[in-house]
C-alpha cells in the first residue's frame, strides 16, 4: 500500500529515487512518461525477472540470459530490444536521451525484465554498468550522419568531429565488455554501405560477398551520397575488429542491407527514407539511393523482422564469425521502383538511370549467412507493403486515392 509521506529509497533503472505517484505529481509536478519509467523499474526489480531463457552453469544455479543493446531508440535497436523482450530474455537498453524512449515504453514487451540505461559512448566507464552482468552486447548505435556542409578543410572536420569518436565510442563500449568478465559475444551492426560490387579495376562482379570492402581511400576521394556514413561504419568496424583481435573478444558482424518494414520509432528511419526516396523526391535520401545504385548495380533488401532474428542467430551460433551480410535477395532498381509504384501508385514517381553490369546485376549474397542456417521469413512484396502501410499509418505518405 502506498503511503504519501514516505519515500522509498530504491533506485530504478536510470538511477533516480523512486517516490509514491502523489509525490511525483503534487510535489515536482512529474511528468507522467517518467512514471511510466520508474514503475517498469519497480516492476523489473521487484519481480526478480523470473522469466526467460536460462543456461546451467557448473557449480552454480540456472541463470537467465542477459543482453545489452545499444542505440535502443534507433530503428534496428528498438526492434531489436522488443524480440529479445518477447523472447524472454532479459535486456539491458542503453540510450544518451531517456526522453526518447518514451513513445517506445508500450511498443516494448514484458517491461518487467527491461532496464534502461542513460549511456553516451563517449564517456569512457559510461557503460560499465550497462553491461555488467550480460552475457552478450548488440552494438546497434552509430552516427548517422550522412554528409557534411562544404567546409575549408573538410577531411579534418569529418575525422576529427564523426569518425574519431565513432571509433572511440565503440572501444569504450569493448573495454567495458572487457570489464564485465560475462560478456562472451558482442554482434555488431554494419552496413551494406562498407560493401561495393566494383572490383579495384571497377568492373562489376558477378557475386558480392564479405570480402568485397568499399576501399577507403575511394570513398575520400569520390564523396558521393551518404560517403560520411560510409567511412564512419568502415573505419569503425575496422577498428573493432582490430581490438577485439588483440583482447580475446568473439566479435561478429551483421552487414545489414537496406532494412524495410513496420516501425516503432517516433521518426521515419533513415533506411525508409531511403527506400521510399523515388516516391518523396528527398534530395538526401534520393541521392543516397542514387549512390548505393552506381556502387551495386541493385538494391538488396532485409526485413526489420529477419535482421533482428539474425542478429540474435549470430549471437547464438557458437560457429559465428567475422562478418555477414544480411539480405533476402538484390534487386535492379527499376525492379525496385516499378513495385512501389504498383504498391503506391504517384504521378512524379523518380527513377534511376541503370548501371550497365552486364547481362544481370551483381548477386548481393548472403550465402555465408545462410549456409549457418538462418531462414527469411519476408520477401520484396511484404517488405514494401509493410513499409509503405506504416508510413501512411505515421502521416509519412499521403493517403491516395485509388
């Protein structure tokens, strides 16, 4: 029973002091959302997360399974933290802005074995106690800055300002896996924007696979569409994998292609705007679009569904290693446009100029993927209705008449 007067001295899961409801309202005037907050804290800490997936130990009781996910407000990440929540497992949500998560509070199921950590990666230390305790990491988050405003010396500017702390926001978050002395694995999100389907000499290859890496020097050089996001990811995992090498950490990395889908964000994801771009006419996304076509010769596509699933199958496949890509299949970009047309039917539709890659575009392969045995469960046509459906349902997109 709650009793106004008194105030209970136990911390939630982003560290304020939890207090009776009046308290909240009469006395600071709190905000209901941060309610919403401090009772899944209540509700995750009194409950003891009793539910979930467990693994024995010698020596030692059961114990439940226990991730940590970054950039849980993003697209991927807070699809992400929900299917590990509907899989019973127990999740540590990492987020520099407690604020915008929560919209996400009702999307998210069993809220009992969720706790939310403010965390910038920045901060060395900032995520000890994130993830502390787990057994594996998702590092979802990332900058998603995609170009830069023309300045005097712009290589100094994006090096010094986004990709140095890429990197370093990514090796304090390994550091503290280091710390934790639990994590066994950490599954990195990366990008088909690492991958290019041109060899050195730029003729196209037949099939694209994990070794088929964007050259750094190319990017610096041509600086088409998206090139900031491009060598942030690049250098970044290279990175990664170069301190994980050297520390003994099992690090594996989901090249992810461009994800479609429904989406629980408070914005448009950026992989959508992307998608949707003939449709919009978004000079920023278009050109980004514009961009993957002349580095590809297609478009490869997953669902948030299947990219979620298969970063949670690479932290479990004990065989898991180095990198995958994560597509269900690539498509030439008038394939692509003449099914959103036919799913959203506009008069100022945008279409691209078409790569001349021989008699068919280059595979986008993700054999290595499937040959561990993962499974898709969605193809083209769902993943552009769903996309398409949500975004009408957001206000994104117009309602049309048919």
């Amino acid at each position: 029973m709650y009793r106004p007067a008194a105030v209970t001295r136990r911390r939630n899961p982003l560290g304020a002091f939890l207090l009776p409801p009046s308290a909240f309202f009469i006395r600071f005037n709190f905000p209901f959302w941060r309610l919403v907050f401090l009772v899944a804290g209540i509700l995750q800490e009194n409950k003891g997360m009793e539910n979930g997936p467990e693994r024995k130990v010698e020596g030692k009781r059961e114990e439940k399974m226990r991730f940590c996910v970054t950039g849980a407000t993003g697209y991927i990440g807070s699809w992400l933290v929900n299917t590990l929540l509907q899989r019973g497992y127990m999740v540590h949500a990492t987020l520099r802005d407690p604020e915008k998560a929560a919209h996400l509070l009702p999307s998210w199921s069993s809220c009992d074995r969720l706790r939310l950590f403010k965390a910038d990666l920045l901060n060395e230390g900032s995520f000890d106690e994130a993830v502390k305790g787990c057994n594996g990491v998702y590092h979802v988050a990332a900058s998603m800055e995609f170009n830069v405003m023309a300045t005097e010396n712009i290589e100094a500017y994006v090096q010094s300002n986004i990709i140095d702390p890429a990197i370093k926001g990514t090796l304090n978050l390994l550091k503290a896996c280091l710390k934790s002395k639990t994590v066994e694995r950490v599954v990195f999100t990366s990008s088909i924007s690492t991958i290019t389907a041109k060899d050195s000499l730029g003729r196209w290859r037949a099939v694209v696979d994990e070794s088929c890496q964007t050259p750094i020097d190319h990017v610096w050089k041509t600086r088409v569409g998206g090139w900031v996001y491009v060598l942030s990811k690049l250098l970044t995992e290279e990175a990664a994998f170069q301190f994980a090498k050297e520390n003994g950490i099992d690090l594996v990395s989901v090249i992810t292609t461009t994800v479609g889908g429904p989406f629980i964000t408070s914005s448009v994801p950026s992989s959508i705007r992307v998608l949707l771009s003939p449709i919009t006419g978004e000079p920023e996304f278009f050109s980004i679009l514009s961009a993957v076509n002349s580095r590809m010769g297609s478009l490869a596509l997953v669902h948030i569904e299947d990219i979620c699933n298969a970063h949670i199958f690479l932290m479990e496949q004990a065989k898991a290693e180095g990198r995958y890509i994560c597509g269900v299949q690539s498509y030439q970009m008038s394939e692509l446009i003449n099914h959103l047309a036919k799913v959203y039917p506009c008069s100022n539709i945008q279409r691209l100029v078409e790569e001349e890659c021989g008699s068919a575009p280059s595979e986008i392969c993700s054999k290595k993927l499937n040959d561990l045995g993962f499974n898709y469960k969605y193809g083209l046509e769902d993943i552009i209705q769903q996309t398409i459906n949500c975004c009408l349902d957001h206000g994104f997109l117009p309602q049309i008449r048919r």
